[in-house]
C-alpha cells in the first residue's frame, strides 16, 4: 500500500502579545512578496554538505539505454575537459541501470559487468577522478532494477559500502520492483547507509513524483524527481514543467525538485531545445545532460554551455523560480538572485508566437525609474521603465536578468557569434571595400568581426567605418549580406531581437548562415545572406 505523506510535527501554538500581532499583521500584507522568493528548505535538508546548488552533468539513459559501458563513460569524461564543460559546471559523469551482472557473487555483493566494465567501476571512478570529474551509478530500491538487474532492497549497508570502496560520489536511486514497501522506508535506508559509508555521496531518489515525495524527501535525499520519465519531445518536456513548476517552496541548497535530465540534442528543435534549458535553470533543476554529447552540435553546445543561463540556476541564494502568471499558455517565471537581480523567463508554450509580458513589480523587483535588462541567449542589453515585454516564438523561451538601472548595447563594441557554428561574423579576409563578402570565421577579435549596433539600427564594422548592408536594397531570400560604406539606407538597419535573431528592417527576413541547418554549412567561409524566419541555430546570434 502506499505510505501517507509525512507530515510535520508542529506545536500548539501559545498566544501572541499585542506587538506581535501587530508585526503578524503586517507581515500577511507582505506574504505575496514572501511567497514569490519562496522559503528555502535547506533548514530542514539532509545534513551531507552536498549539492548545495543543483547538480550538474551527464548520465548515459536517455540516450543509450542499457548501452553503457566503461568507454562511453571515460569518452565523456575526456569530451567533458575538452570542450569546456567541466569548466562551466558539468561535475558528474553518471552511469546508469544496466551496468552490472543479472546476480550477485556468492558473497551478496553487486559485480559490475566484466564485458562492459573490465576495469570494473573503481577502474572508472579512478579515471573520472583523475580528470576531475566525479562518477555517479545507479541502482534501484526493490529487489531488481527497472532493467531487471539486482537491486538494493535488503542490500542497503552492503551496496552502499560498494559505492563507496568504489569511489562513487552520486547515487540515482530508482523505484521499480519495490515490493510495496513504503517509500520513504526504502529511501530512508539507503540514505542512512550511505552515511554510514563515511563517503560523501549525492542521493538522488528517482522515485517519480510518487507520494509527494516532495513533502518529505528534503531530509532523506539531495534531490528527488517530481514525475515520471521524460522523452524529447515538446509535449513530455511541457508536462514535466507544469507539474514541476508549483513545488518551489519545497526546493533550496541540498534538497532539489528533480524534473529528470535534459533531453536538449536528443531531437526536439533549437528553439524547444532552449526553452528546456531555460526553464530548467529557472526552476532551479539539476542540469544532467541526456545526450551523446560527444556527438553533440555547436548549437546544442550553445545551450549546455550558456553560462549566464547556468548561473541563475547555480545562484547561490538557492530559489526555484515561481510562477507570475500563466494565462492561455503564456508563462511568466521569476527566480530571485543572490545579488538582488531578478531572472525572469517569458514562456510561449503555443504553436504560434506571441506577446508575453508583466512588469518589474510582479516579479518582485524594488521601486526605480528605470530597470535594466540583459537578454541570457543574445547578451543584448536593453532598459525599461517597468514593463518586460517581448514577441516570444512559438515553444519559445526569452530570459531575461533583470536589476534596477539602466544600460544597452547601442555604441558598444562586441563580436556577433552564431550559435549553429560558434564562428563570428566576419568581413572576408580583412577586407574594407564595398561589396566585401560577409561571413562566418573562427572568433579572433579582429576590427573584421568588430560589430557596433547603433540608435539608428546599423551595425557597424571596423569599429564604426562601414556597415553590414543587404546587398542592393533587395529583400528577398537569398539576398547576400555584404559591407558598404554606411549611408543611414533602410537596408543598413538591423534589429536585434529578444528571441536571438537578427532582422533586416526593410525586408523583415532573419540574417542567416547560408546552409547552417547543416552540419557541412557552417565552416569557415560560409556565406551570410536574407532568409524567412525559421527558428533554426542558425539564425541565433550573441553579442559576446
């Protein structure tokens, strides 16, 4: 039978005197306020010191299945260090189900698979460690796995003492196969047995959202998952965010609401891709990547490695992100941050796109005449007077971090970075004539991929000598985008706009890597020219 949520045990209440009520009093007046950062839960997390922000990093289900093995996870170790995500957080390289023999040995103890671990995993673990990774392992408390391997149940002390002689530093703990026994009986034990270890391992209870597990998981696990599986696809990651969105209150430094890991690369589009990432980070989740990211896109590599989304979700303070406001599928989220800066996500869960606003006072920003707001995919800086409005794609995402203040990116340098190539705009060759081709190259920091937007909506190169032009006022696709001189034309003026694209004003089409929803389209060289808006990476550019 299933257990009954665990409540706590709260007493009687003794009669307030006259000031404090008062101060009672006052305080109903300010709990919107309260309830928008929402208490953290650390008080009454599990006392391991872990996780105090969301973990983040790789585990192998999503995207291989039962196809594990010791390659795979040293491969992704080394990708990790290579390619800079351990840089940017991604800490656990985790292996799961399937990793292991269908019995024990005669002792009672866990064998990993000699064929797909024949290091076994203290092998692994000591090549992980030695990147400076860490390795996570899975197991299950019922009798058998959700594969039909052996599972812990019974085994807690013993598998727990495995982890650790092992050197595992992650434990994703799943649910099939429990026998109906109570589930916070089950977790409970392995909790404290992996205490008993001595060894400082992260407890992630994978058991689905069952019995409100949020209501009792913060002193038995680090982070606990709120739902069932996740696929890629719009429709599975959007019900993982609605029924994940309302439990902030349970989440903060140790004690993580879980919405499963990233299906971002596994073939959901760009824009789908990013509207995942950014309610992830909002909703202060942990950021296990789901994908083969050794196989992984430049532009899915511009999601996982975004750092300044990464930093609302590893913000110190601890918040998951709230829900404003959610009317006809416009989503408004706000998570506060350390600093005092609010991030704020607008969400267009509809199949076209749309207008999502609110206002700096809804998401609980002070009083000011002006706030300041930096776009986390473009960089782009731009300020209001209160409102926070923009034209949000269909299944799109635009977040923003937002402060009290002013600020924009008019008259300020920067280079202009595709997301499909992570290659700069650039003008051919240093080349200043008229008519020079515009295109994609390797970022260098040349005055040739020096981009300086303008109040008059140029952007201008060559630190402000000429501008990027659609070639003879033509406004069709496949016009190509080169240099002239500027001249204050209607098809010198470009918008950068809050979705990460780049429109000519006059033609109203999306500057574009010609070829770049193509791998073999975004090489050095490749061309840049007018195309109709199509949510594509290749579309998406960053200030940097």
């Amino acid at each position: 039978m299933r257990s009954s949520p665990h409540p706590l045990s709260i007493p009687a209440a003794r009669p307030l005197p006259r000031a404090a009520t008062a101060v009672a009093a006052a305080l109903l007046l300010l709990l919107p306020a309260l309830l928008l950062l929402g208490p953290a839960q650390s008080a009454h997390a599990l006392d391991n010191g872990l996780a105090r922000t969301p973990p983040m990093g790789f585990n192998d289900w999503n995207a291989f299945g039962c196809n594990v093995s010791e390659q795979l996870i040293e491969q992704t170790a080394d990708y990790l260090v290579s390619s800079g995500l351990k840089d940017d957080g991604y800490t656990y390289v985790n292996i799961d189900d399937c990793w292991l023999t269908k019995s024990r040995d005669a002792s009672g103890n866990l064998v990993p698979d000699p064929a797909k671990f024949p290091d076994g995993i203290k092998g692994t673990a000591d090549y992980v460690h030695a990147k400076g990774l860490k390795l996570g392992i899975y197991e299950d408390a019922g009798t058998a796995t959700c594969a039909g391997y052996p599972g812990s149940l019974g085994h807690e002390q013993q598998d727990a003492a495995s982890f650790a002689a092992w050197g595992v530093d992650y434990l994703k703990y799943d649910n099939c196969n429990n026998q109906g026994v109570d589930w916070q009986q089950r977790y409970d034990a392995m909790r404290d047995a992996l205490a008993a270890t001595g060894r400082p391992i992260v407890f992630s209870m994978c058991e689905w959202g069952e019995d409100s597990v949020w209501t009792w998981g913060a002193p038995t696990g680090n982070l606990w998952r709120t739902t069932g599986d996740i696929n890629a696809s719009f429709g599975s990651m959007l019900s993982i965010f609605h029924s994940n969105v309302g439990l902030a209150r349970y989440a903060g430094p140790g004690a993580w609401n879980d919405p499963d890991m990233l299906e971002v690369g596994n073939g959901m589009s760009f824009t789908e891709d990013r509207s995942e990432f950014s309610l992830w980070a909002e909703m202060a989740a942990p950021l296990i990547a789901g994908t083969d990211l050794r196989q992984a896109s430049a532009a899915t590599l511009s999601l996982y490695g975004n750092r300044s989304v990464i930093a609302v979700d590893q913000d110190s303070l601890g918040r998951q992100g709230t829900e404003v406001s959610s009317s006809g599928g416009l989503d408004v989220l706000a998570k506060p941050l350390s600093n005092g800066d609010v991030s704020v996500v607008l969400f267009n869960e509809n199949s076209s796109a749309a207008t999502v606003s609110t206002t700096a006072a809804a998401v609980g920003l002070p009083s000011a005449s002006s706030y300041k707001l930096t776009n986390l995919w473009s960089n782009a800086v731009s300020s209001t007077s209160g409102s926070i409005s923009a034209t949000v794609p269909a299944h799109g995402t635009v977040m923003y971090r937002v402060a009290t203040g002013s600020g924009s990116s008019t008259g300020t340098t920067h280079a202009l970075l595709g997301a499909s190539s992570h290659r700069c705009l650039d003008a051919y060759d240093n080349e200043t004539a008229a008519g020079t081709k515009i295109e994609i190259w390797d970022c260098g920091g040349g005055a040739n991929q020096t981009v300086t937007p303008t109040a008059a909506g140029e952007l201008r190169l060559y630190n402000g000598t000429q501008c990027l032009d659609a070639y003879n006022n033509q406004t069709s696709t496949g016009t190509k985008v080169e240099l002239w001189g500027c001249n204050g034309g209607a098809n010198q003026q470009w918008r950068l706009n809050p979705d990460g694209t780049v429109t000519g004003v006059q033609s109203g089409l999306c500057l574009d890597v010609t070829g770049g929803d193509q791998a073999s389209g975004n090489v050095n060289g490749t061309a840049l020219e007018l195309w109709t808006c199509n949510g594509g990476a290749n579309q998406q550019w960053s200030l940097t």
